[in-house]
C-alpha cells in the first residue's frame, strides 16, 4: 500500500502541536477515504478524523501508558463505516509512518521507547477494529440466521414462496453458512464456506463435523458442540481453526445454533463461520513488531519482562539467573564513527550474544541502546549463570569488523542469581543495573554478583540525589565551623566553613556523603553559593561583635571551599564580589580553599578567575596539597596565598619520637612556601604533641580536633586543647 507522501516542509514548519495534528490528520483522510463506503465528503471524513487522532497523540505519552485509547480508534473506524481490509492497513500505514513524527515533536520521552509504544498502539487499534467488525459481523450473522429459521419454517407451510427466498440468504451471504444434522453429518454448505476450504464441495459435504478437529482447540470447544447437540443449549460462539485440504489453516470466529421442529425437539444445526486468518496474521505481526527489537531482531524490553515474571511467578521456575550487560566504550563509537556504524556494531554484537543461549530456558535480549540482559532457569542456575557470563564476555572477545574497521569491544556484567518468588521483575532487574555500574567502575571486562549491601548504598545514594534539590529549597543544610588557630600564640585566625546536611530519615550527614553527588547534578553551584553567602555572613556579625583589639589586629578569616564545578561557573567572581559587597565584609577576610588535584594542569582560562580573585584581596588556599602530584614549579603561576598542608604528613607525628622522615618533608614544604611567600596551614592536628612539632618547623596556622571539632558558631572561640587520640 502506497502512502501519501509527506507535506511539503519539514514537521518543525508547524506553528504548534494542533498544527501538527492536522497535518497527520489530513494524512490519514487522503490514505483511508478512498476504501470507505460513507456518504461523507472528504473534508467532511477528516474533520471526523480528528478526535481519533488527537487520543492517539495523547496515548503516545501517557503516564502511565495506556493502549485503551488506541482501542477504541479502531473501534471508530468500523463506527465510520471503514469496513475494507484495506481501510485498517492504510490507518495502521499512516500511525506507524507519522504518528511519532507529527505528534511525538514535544518529547518527554526518548525516541525509542515512542517507537515502541506506537507499535503497541497500532496493535490495539487493530484489535479495536477486529473486534467491533467482528461484533457487527455477529449481528449480520443473528439476522442471517433468523432469517434462514423464519425462511425454514415458512418452507413447511408454504416451501413453494419461501425456497427462492432462504436460497438467496444462503448463497449470497458473505460468510461461510452450513447445515449438518444432529450426528455432524454436513448436509449443505454455501458457496463462501466451499471457498474458505479450498472451493471444492465435496470434500466438505462427504465429511462428518468431529472430523474437523485442531490440535489448538479447547478442551471448551467440543464440550459445547456436545451440550448443543444433546439441545442443552441453543447457540455458542468459538473462535476455531480447521485444516484445509492443502495442509494450511483456516482461523475462524464460529457461531453454531441449533434448529428445532415443530414440535421443538432438535433437529438440525446451523454453523456461521467467518475467516479470519488474515486478521489473526496481522495481529501476530503486530505482536511480533511489538515485542521484538527492530534493529536487532532480539526479544525487546517488553517481552523480556513478560518472560521473566513468569519465571519469577508462583508457577515459575524454583530459581532464575540474570546477566545484565553493557558495553564498555560504546559512546565512543556512536560519537567518533557515527549513529550508523554504532547500529551494524549493535547487529554484531546481538548476533554473538544470541549464539550463547542455547540451553533450554535461556533467552537474550535488548533493553535499548547498548544494553542487553540473558536468563536462564531451571535447575542449577548458580552454576548456569555464571557460565552464561563467561560466554557473554568471551563472545566479545574477537575484535567485530565494521565497514572495514577492526573495532573491539567490551562488556560489563551485573549477575543476579536466586530463588523465584522473593523479588519482582522490576527489583530484579534493579539489582542486575547497579551490579552492572560495579563492574564497569571495577575496569569493565568483567562480571559481578548482586550484593544486597551495595545494592542498598547505590539506593541511598539515588535517593539522596533525587532530595538534594528539595533540600536546598526547605534550608535542610547548616554549617558548622571548625577555628583555625595561629601555632605561634594559640589565638583564633578565622575558621573553616563545612556545610552538613540535616537528612530527615538518615540524620545529619558530612560533606562526603552528598558533595560528590551534587557535584554530579551540578547542584554544587546553587548550594556553593547558599554556603558562601552564610559563611561571609557569619563572619560579618564575627567582626562587628567582636571586642575593639580584634579590629586592630585584622578581621577575623572565613575559609570556604571551592568545588571543581564551581572553578568552571562563568558567574564565579561576580557572584563572590556580589557576596562581599551586599554583606560588607573586606575580600581580605575572605580565603577560597581549591584542592590541589582540581589545579592539576590548569591552563589560563581555568586560573584567570582566581586571578582576579587574589588581585582584589581573596586569599586563595591550596587545599590538600601534597596529594595531587603536582609539579611544585607550578606553585609560582598559581594565584594561592596559603598552603593547606594534608594530614597525611602530620599522622607520623602523632608518635613519640615522630617519624623523622614526615618531619623532613614538611620542614622542606615550609621552607619552600616561605620562599614563595606563602603562608602553610596544616590540617588534621590532633595532639599537643603535634602542635608543638608544627610550631617549630615554622608552620603558620593549624586545624584540627586537638583545639576544636566543627561546631555552631557561638562556639568559635572556644578551645578544647585536649588530645582527640
């Protein structure tokens, strides 16, 4: 079937969604109104078309997804007098050509999975249509049969007036029509019932009726031919496949009646058949292109779920295996080689992997993209499954060749093995895509069992990614501050700003726990922000209530940390100077701590706005230096002003005596902070013994428990001096 081709344009020339919509309907009405008996005109039919079709737009993106809609479309277009065979294949042409073009255009959803649903909406609509033309059909067939009732019982009072008119009933109908009698012996059939079994009438004349039984017929079927015959009941409806002469076979709905005489005794029954191979046809196709993926032929997403519920259901099997893989390295392939090569590598990949379930019980399949997942059940899946990985990943071993390119790929596995009927599909398959992570952030190239525990943290930290927005918004974080003190007379320079999390359900969480994922979400820039701005302001109301020698000495310091995100914001200086002005605090009293590892082969671009930082009077604070392998030349082209010396150097002098070694490295980082005329501050301290160790290598200031754990801020100047160890 020809389809008509696509308006001139391309769908964005749209003005907007209705537009688009018209233009799909206008589609629709060219291809279906030339195959529909209606007294409509055409422009009429297509502003009938439009409510069909703005259902279907709205099923394409449901939440959730739902093919009810598409149902009754098919059902209208039986309703609009859209009967032709031909009349279904256009619409279903044009849903599948244009639908996820003309109404897919505000996605919310990816394009694949639009695919997928508007295959399924198509199977609907055709069922839609197969069922209400059937149930229209079983009207005719009622009114066919009553009239070949009335038609046989006005034969016996006057057979003379009423055999032309039974006879023109009979052979003109446009379904199969026999008669047999009580014992199944076919005693007429009508020329539409010869044709369905293959036109010759004799080879269905000379046949008894329990001759035409299916190895696919219910037990059902012929417990209602029995019931009928016996005149227990008056008429059933099956659907029914008989054998031809030929071998094929003919699908049909089947009505039977049962005719009595006068008196009312039984005596004959009459059989109504319509063929419906070809629609059965075009619903296992339907089903097939719904279940199956289009690119690489393998069972899809949807056909695997159904699969593994019922392996995991009450009736499944006792245990399950499942392989979760995907492959390393894949996007560079799509984006360095293109979209194409990508698919014919996909193709390859499939092929290989569909060759290692061969067992029974085993099947693969795509989930979409570069992901695949293979089962097995039955006995000895402990066993089984780890086997199945191994000949996941050895089939990718051999490098794939590709328009000439000798491309090798790799895989990483997520293995969840276990009983049926504790989990659903959907924990299952969960569990199988973090194990998958793992084993990809492991090295790749390689498989990993399911761990409970692991899987619980991957879910606590989704969770906390998914609440870190909110959060934000419900003022859940605070800061605590932890002083930094001069080692030569033991007062307070400023303090260190750490902000916390007050998690409803986990309680108070530490920086650990959620800057690495807000770095992920780049939430670190709006809460970087929120930190900076408490933090300037705190020590704002530090300076104005502190006593009047606390002014003549210089401000009291607020050190805040810097994400590497937040380096990349192009609204760094301006957002820090808009903080300093609003609150009224000098730049001088302002320190950015940036982890070494962050400046590790910084170029210009990325130090220019600590540049203009330090020019102002920000102080910039090398954090963690000593763990990045930096180049320690580079110290002379980086804007810092402090040294923040890691605690890993200081741990050695917690002993008594201190590793020599320890107190060598650091006496010859101050020195070399010195020379530069950088002041070093040490983290971590924890003794006295420490403290006096640091003192006199020259160290400038120094943090840690042995004067005071992060706390609120009253308690800034509040020095324990105790030794944490």
């Amino acid at each position: 079937m020809k389809l008509p081709s696509q308006p001139s344009g391309s769908v964005a020339d749209a003005d907007g969604p209705e537009d688009r919509l018209r233009r799909f309907v206008t589609i629709w009405s060219r291809a279906v109104f030339p195959v529909t008996a209606t007294s409509m005109t055409r422009q009429e039919f297509e502003r009938h078309l439009l409510p069909p079709a703005r259902e279907l737009s709205r099923a394409l993106h449901a939440r959730p997804f739902d093919t009810a809609p598409a149902h009754r479309v098919g059902q209208a277009l039986v309703a609009a007098h859209c009967t032709d065979p031909d009349a279904l294949a256009r619409s279903l042409g044009v849903v599948d050509a244009y639908l996820v073009l003309y109404c897919g255009e505000e996605q919310d959803t990816g394009t694949e999975e639009l695919r997928a649903r508007c295959a399924r909406l198509q199977h609907a609509m055709a069922a839609g249509f197969a069922q209400a033309l059937r149930e229209r059909t079983l009207v005719e067939q009622e009114s066919i049969a009553h009239s070949a009732l009335s038609a046989r019982s006005a034969a016996e009072l006057a057979l003379h007036a009423t055999e032309s008119r039974f006879r023109a009933v009979f052979d003109g109908a446009a379904i199969g029509i026999g008669i047999a009698d009580l014992d199944g012996n076919v005693l007429e059939v009508n020329e539409t019932l010869t044709r369905m079994f293959g036109g010759l009438e004799q080879t269905v004349l000379s046949r008894n009726i329990v001759e035409w039984s299916h190895p696919e017929d219910g037990p059902h079927v012929w417990r209602l031919y029995d019931e009928l015959v016996r005149g227990e009941r008056e008429h059933y409806r099956v659907e029914k496949p008989y054998y031809r002469g030929d071998g094929t076979v003919l699908w049909t709905n089947l009505t039977v009646s049962l005719l009595r005489d006068a008196a009312g005794a039984p005596q004959y029954q009459l059989a109504l058949m319509e063929d419906t191979t070809e629609r059965r046809l075009l619903n296992l196709r339907l089903r097939y292109e719904a279940t199956h993926d289009a690119l690489t032929g393998l069972p899809n997403r949807t056909l695997f779920f159904e699969r593994l519920e019922k392996a995991l259901g009450p009736a499944g099997d006792t245990r399950f295996g499942l392989c979760y893989l995907d492959l390393d390295g894949f996007k560079v392939v799509n984006d360095s080689l293109g979209h194409s090569t990508g698919d014919r590598l996909l193709v390859e990949v499939a092929d290989r992997l569909q060759s290692c379930v061969t067992a029974p019980g085993e099947m693969v399949a795509r989930l979409g993209g570069d992901e695949f997942v293979a089962l097995t059940t039955g006995a000895g899946t402990e066993r089984k499954v780890a086997e199945l990985a191994d000949r996941m990943l050895a089939a990718l071993a051999a490098p794939i060749s590709v328009d000439g390119r000798e491309l090798t790929v790799r895989g990483s596995v997520g293995v969840v093995e276990g009983p049926a009927g504790e989990r659903t599909a959907a924990e299952v398959l969960r569990s199988a895509d973090i194990t998958m992570y793992r084993a990809k952030s492991a090295g790749g190239n390689r498989f990993e069992y399911a761990d409970a525990e692991a899987d619980a943290r991957a879910i606590t930290r989704h969770g906390l990614t998914t609440a870190l927005p909110a959060a934000l918004e419900r003022g859940e974080f605070f800061i605590e501050y932890q002083p930094l003190v001069h080692l030569g007379d033991g007062s307070v320079h400023g303090a260190e700003a750490l902000v916390r999390w007050c998690h409803p359900q986990h309680g108070v969480l530490g920086p650990d726990r959620f800057i690495p994922l807000a770095e992920n979400t780049g939430l670190i820039v709006p809460l970087g922000r929120w930190v900076l701005q408490e933090a300037v302001r705190q020590a704002r109301f530090w300076q104005d209530e502190a006593p009047g020698g606390r002014k003549a000495t210089g401000p009291l310091r607020i050190n805040v940390n810097l994400s590497p995100t937040q380096l990349h914001h192009p609204g760094l200086v301006a957002e820090t100077v808009d903080v300093l002005e609003r609150s009224g605090l000098e730049p001088g009293a302002l320190c950015l701590e940036v982890t070494e590892s962050a400046l590790i082969g910084a170029d210009d671009d990325l130090l220019k706005p600590l540049r203009q930082l330090a020019e102002m009077g920000v102080d910039i604070a090398l954090d963690d230096f000593g763990t990045g392998y930096s180049n320690l030349a580079n110290l002379r082209r980086l804007p810092v002003s402090v040294l923040k010396l890691d605690r890993s150097f200081t741990q050695g002098m917690q002993q008594h005596p201190a590793d020599p070694v320890d107190l060598k490295i650091v006496e010859g980082i101050v020195q070399l902070a010195h020379s530069l005329e950088l002041a070093v501050t040490v983290e971590g301290v924890e003794t006295g013994a420490q403290a006096q160790q640091l003192r006199e290598l020259g160290c400038d200031t120094a943090q840690g428990w042995y004067y005071a754990r992060p706390g609120a801020p009253d308690r800034i100047h509040a020095l324990v001096l105790a030794d944490a160890t």
